[in-house]
C-alpha cells in the first residue's frame, strides 16, 4: 500500500556523531519512502543554534500544507523541545493563516 506524503524533522548536536541511523533514514529517502528530511543539528557551525523548533518554523507552510493534506510529520529530538515545537507550529498558523492564538494551539 502506498503511504502518504511524510516528513520527519531530525534534530540532535551533530550529524557524525548524534545522527542515529542516518544511513536508514537516508535510505528511506532515496526510496521515498520518507517524502522530506529536515535536520536541524545544534552544534554543526560554530556560533549557529538551529533546533528542530527553528526548522519547524521555517517549513511551517510545508508542514501545514503536508497534514491538510493527509500526510504526517515525525519529529524526532529531546522530549524538552516539544513544546517548542508546538509553539512553533501554532505561530506559523497564525501568521500564515490569520488563526487566532488560542485556536492555533
């Protein structure tokens, strides 16, 4: 059965050391089986602190268009950053749709 268009948000410190089964997960794009790969790794470049909340945040009209349209998003980093990552999903509803703050969340 073909699966619907997906998208996993990655975050740890560094791809070479933090970036568990990055080999599957790349697999798993080549195959399409995983429709998008957002990695978001905190401690890549020297003075830049991109976490998954940030990549969230920058993609949210993907993502947004994606679950309207049936897909699903993983997110995949420490349980810490989830409700920065809800934050970040109610904001892009509320700039990019006009949504009202409480009924983002």
């Amino acid at each position: 059965a073909a699966l619907g268009e997906n998208m996993l948000v990655f975050g740890c410190r560094t791809s070479r050391d933090d970036f568990l089964y990055a080999g599957e997960i790349r697999d798993m794009v080549e195959n399409k089986t995983l429709s998008h790969l957002v990695t978001a790794f905190s401690r890549e470049v020297k003075g830049q602190r991109p976490y998954v909340q940030h990549r969230v945040r920058e993609r949210a009209g993907d993502i947004l268009r994606l679950l309207d349209a049936g897909g699903h998003l993983y997110v995949c980093g420490l349980t810490a950053m989830a409700k920065d990552v809800k934050t970040a999903l109610a904001q892009g509803m509320v700039e990019l749709r006009g949504v009202k703050g409480a009924e983002a969340e």
